[in-house]
C-alpha cells in the first residue's frame, strides 16, 4: 500500500490489487490491443502509399507533383478528426450511400484506420521527401562514374542514407499514431 494523499479534504490511497484488475481486465486490454493493431496497420500503410507519393513530389512533371500537392494540400490541412468522420459519415452522404463503400461506411474501424492511413501518408511523403532530397547530387555523379546501374544506386546509395535521414521522425510518428487512435 502506498502512502495516503490527501485529495479535496479526503483521505485518499493507491489500491494495487484494484489497480491490476482493472489493467488486466477486458475493459483495458481488448480496447489496447485495438488502438495496437489500428497504429501498426495504419502507420505501415502510411509509409507503404508515403514513398510513391514522395516520388510524385519530386517529379519534375506538373501531370505528376500537382496532383500529389493536391492531396498533401487537402490531407495536411484539414483536422484529422474531421477526416475521420468524413471517411465514416461523410463519404456515404457525398456518393448516395452505394453498397460498395459498405464496408468502410458502416464499419467504424475500417473508416478510422482509412483515413488515418490517408493522413499518415501525407506526412510521411514529406518525410521521405526530404530524406530523398538530402542526399547529395555528387553521390549520384560518383556512383554513376563508378559503373553503377541505377538499381544499384537506388540499393547501395539512396535506399540506406534515406532511411538513417527518415528512420528519426517515422518512430515520432508511430508514437502520434497511436496516440492518434485513441
């Protein structure tokens, strides 16, 4: 037993026993283990669209990088929480309720772990951007002087440095997905 607090005038104690049976209880763990599964799905397809994206924003093509600014535009900037209820209420009412969307549109999970997929994609587009844009262009030029394939250059050169660069603020963002979830 801990020492006793007094609280508004009371006396008050730290019960251990009721403590644990409330955190081992279905009333914490099935609910814990969700927002665990939603934060691993969501932030791994996040980064899965993320790096495709990230490509489209460095193209130098308008067919491509405009259309990838419109979303991180859209994504980015509008409330998450209004994202969500879009994606579970909104996209219903917006398409007239077709019975293909059934199963995002009536299934709270699936809606929520879409739209953060969604958002998480537009964040990690600018994480995998940036982490792409920071390799030096006299790497790319030496690699090339030295005989590499450009898949070789991808593997040996771009791939390891970009993921030393992103690895920092990806985990930063698994920990705002899960807090995210909740």
């Amino acid at each position: 037993m801990l020492p006793a607090v007094v609280v508004f005038g009371h006396l008050a104690t730290f019960d251990v026993g009721a403590f644990q049976k409330y955190l081992f209880s279905d009333l914490f763990v099935a609910p814990f283990l969700l927002v665990v599964a939603i934060t691993l799905v969501a932030q791994t397809a996040g980064i899965i669209l993320g790096f495709p994206l990230a490509l489209g924003r460095i193209s130098r093509n308008p067919l491509i990088h405009l259309p990838v600014d419109l979303y991180l535009y859209i994504w980015r900037g509008t409330p998450l929480l209004l994202q969500i209820a879009f994606m579970y209420d909104g996209l219903a009412e917006l398409l007239n309720n077709p019975p293909t969307l059934y199963f995002i549109t009536q299934n709270a999970v699936v809606a929520g772990t879409l739209a953060l997929t969604l958002n998480e994609a537009a964040y990690m587009t600018e994480i995998i951007r940036s982490g792409l844009q920071a390799i030096d262009p006299g790497q790319y030029d030496a690699s090339r002087a030295l005989g590499m394939t450009p898949w070789q250059i991808a593997r040996r050169i771009v791939i390891p440095q970009t993921l030393r660069i992103s690895l920092p603020p990806t985990v930063n963002e698994y920990i705002n997905m899960s807090k995210n979830t909740s």
